[in-house]
C-alpha cells in the first residue's frame, strides 16, 4: 500500500509540475498552423469557389446544414464579399503568428476559429487531414505550445534579462489585445452571433477571463502562492490535452488499420495498386508506374501498412518498436504526398505523429536549425537564437512562457 502511495504522488507531481512534451507540442504548433498556412496560400486564387459567397456549396445551403449541426463558423456572420476576404486574410496572418510562436495563447484561440470558420463553411471541401486538422486545432488551445522555438520564448528571455538588470519590463500589446478581443467577442454574443453549440463560446469566454485572472493575479497578488495554483491547473490541462492529442493519433491509425482488415483489397494485397492507376491520385504518372510495376513490393507495403496501423498503439511502451514504426509511418505519409499528390493530408498527419518523437531527437533537431540558421544570419545582425527553457514556466492566460517570476519573488505583471 505504501509504495501504491509512493507512485501515485510521483505521478500527481509530475502531472501537476510541469508541462510535459515542450518540444512535442512546440512541433504540433508548428506543424499544424504551418499545414493550414500552406494551404490556404495555395488555395487563395480558388477560395472563390472552396468557401466564397458564390462558390458551389452556396450561402443558403451552408446556412441551412449549420442550423441542423449547430457548427461554429464566423463566415455566416455576413453574406458579404469584404467579410469573406477579411476572414480569409486573418486565417492567413493567424496561421503564421503561431507558427511563429507569437502570443500562442491567443493565436492558438485565433487560429481555432479560422480554421473552423472555413471548414464549417463548406464542409465538403478537403479530405481526412482536414478532420485531423479540425480536431487538433481545438486541442492546441489547452496546451502551452509556446514554451520553446517560439518568439514568445524570446521575448521571455529578454524580459527575465531585463529584472536581472534591475529594468521594469511593462507589457502594453497583451492588455490591448485581450481588450480588443473582449470586445468583439461581447459584441459578437449581444448580436446573437454565438447562437448554436455552446461549447465554443463557453471555450472562447473561459480562455478570455483566464487571461484576465492571469493578469489580476500578476498585478494584484500580494505573495506568489496564487501564480503557483494557476501555473498547477495550467500544468493539468496542458497534461490532459497532450493526453489527449496522444490517445486521437492512436484511435486514428487503429481504426484505419481494423477497418482495413476487414476490406478484400487490403486483404488480398492489391489495395495500394488501385489509387497508384486513378487519375485523380496520379499527379506523377510515371512514378506511380514505378512503384506499382513489382506486384510482391506492392503486397508487401500493403500488408506492412495494415500491420505497421493496427500494432502501433500497443508499441508505445517499446521505444524502440515505437521508434521504428512511426518512422516508417512518416515515410509512407511523406511518399503519399508526392506519388498520390497529397500533400496537405501527409503534413497533418505528419503533425501528428510528431507528438511521439524522442525529445533527444527533437533538441538535436533544434540544434541544428539553430545552427544553420547561425550561418545563414549575416554576421551582428538580430539576437541570438534562445536556449530552450524547462517546461515550467506558463499560464493558463496567454503566452505560457512570460510566467519567469520578478526577483523579489512576487508574479511579474504581464497579460
């Protein structure tokens, strides 16, 4: 009983001190927003006709299947043509802020709802990344992506310098931010404009109010105490949510794995030759004949696809078998995007499996980008690359890794 004891406290520490997986999330973030990024560049001379006013699947039959599955998308707000370029441009400019790791916490926010508010506007258009890609982008919003590789771990670092050196940092883009946002999203419930499923708006508010509690609690607390309790239920939830995204890659890859089991053509090993010889998925003729020309090879990756889906989560307890297998996974997706001209699904799926990565690998990853990018920097120019930082440091309002506290010992005031 006393050593049951002795796990279970080890275990609620760990949950409840840190945020774990700093680099695995830093990779989500950066996979997924640099994903939806690529595409809605690609797709900007035919956003017209995917998610405008005048495209296939029109207003009135948007509006009317939104009113039957009460989804979430700020693009039925209007009908009009300068409402739908202004949301595309900020889908655009927030998939690249959090890309670059500014203020995470609310692009995190911000790149949920643009992300939603174009899928949920036609809700035909894309393939299974864009599901992958719904679903994660809700997910990133409890986590605390921003803790390494990330402007926001710059600017932590130089605000930490900065109390070092006895000089007061004052944050005055935060507070303005968080009231901006305030009040569109005040503005947004009087006009009925969140009518519908609940769970958004109640997330939009909470993330919202925690920002401000974050702030009071920075401005206002006399001692350090209430930053520590946040810091553990921030700790919790970013756990839970890192949980999570975990258990939907695993759910992902087993029922793809089961349901192809029970198909003929994955049965008999013939199941990859067929897309290799449909136009659609044919964007390399030549490559695809190729690939299909050795019948074994092809059952062989047949069957090796099937085997590599189902086995995977019992394999997350091996390193090793677990290593192997999600190279092998990310292989097949990297050759999925350019034999079968996929690319955005592979980069999400890519994403994804980037959550079981070895944190060495990814620090040596970090190394070397930091390296290069060294190299490539003309010679006095900028400021260096930022060491990574325990994943300790964050809040449960906005940008985790501004919560270094003030040398005194009382929370630096901050948004």
């Amino acid at each position: 009983m006393n050593r049951f004891c002795v796990v279970l406290s080890r275990v609620i520490a760990r949950v409840t001190d840190a945020a774990l997986g700093p680099h695995q999330t830093a990779v989500i973030r950066i996979g997924f927003s640099l994903t939806w990024l690529l595409f809605l560049l690609r797709e900007f001379p035919h956003r017209q006709e995917l998610y405008g006013p005048d495209g296939p699947w029109d207003w009135d039959l948007a509006e009317q299947l939104v009113a039957t599955n009460d989804a979430f998308t700020v693009l039925l707000w209007s009908d009009s043509q300068g409402w739908f370029e202004a949301v595309y441009a900020l889908g655009v400019l927030w998939s690249l802020l959090l890309l670059l790791g500014w203020r995470t916490r609310t692009m995190s926010v911000l790149f949920m709802v643009g992300v939603l508010a174009l899928q949920n506007r036609s809700v035909f258009m894309g393939d299974g990344g864009d599901n992958v890609l719904h679903l994660m982008s809700i997910y990133l919003v409890f986590t605390r992506c921003g803790q390494v590789w990330s402007l926001d771990a710059r600017r932590a670092r130089r605000a930490a310098a900065a109390r070092a050196r006895g000089e007061r940092s004052r944050d005055r883009v935060g507070p303005a931010l968080w009231g901006v946002l305030g009040l569109s999203l005040l503005l947004a419930t009087l006009a009925g404009r969140m009518d519908g499923d609940w769970f958004i708006p109640v997330l939009l508010w909470t993330v919202w109010l925690a920002q401000a509690l974050w702030w009071l609690v920075g401005r206002r607390a006399g001692t350090g105490q209430p930053r520590i309790l946040l810091d553990v239920v921030a700790n919790i939830v970013h756990n839970g949510a890192l949980f999570v995204i975990m258990a939907e890659a695993c759910l992902i890859y087993a029922t793809a794995g089961w349901y192809k089991v029970q198909g003929s053509r994955w049965q008999d090993g013939t199941a990859v030759y067929y897309p290799l010889h449909l136009e659609y998925f044919s964007p390399w003729p030549a490559l695809a004949d190729l690939l299909s020309a050795s019948g074994t090879m092809v059952m062989l990756v047949t069957y090796a696809t099937v085997a590599v889906q189902v086995a995977f989560p019992f394999t997350l307890f091996n390193r090793r078998v677990k290593n192997l297998l999600l190279t092998f996974m990310i292989i097949e997706h990297a050759v999925i995007a350019v034999v079968l001209g996929l690319p955005f699904f592979s980069l999400a799926m890519i994403a994804a499996d980037a959550v079981f990565l070895p944190t060495s690998f990814l620090r040596r990853l970090g190394d070397l980008v930091a390296r290069a990018w060294g190299r490539l920097r003309p010679r006095g120019g900028g400021a260096s690359v930022p060491e990574q930082r325990s994943p300790g440091g964050g809040s449960v309002g906005e940008d985790p890794v501004e919560a270094a506290p003030a040398r005194d010992g009382a929370p630096s005031p901050r948004t």
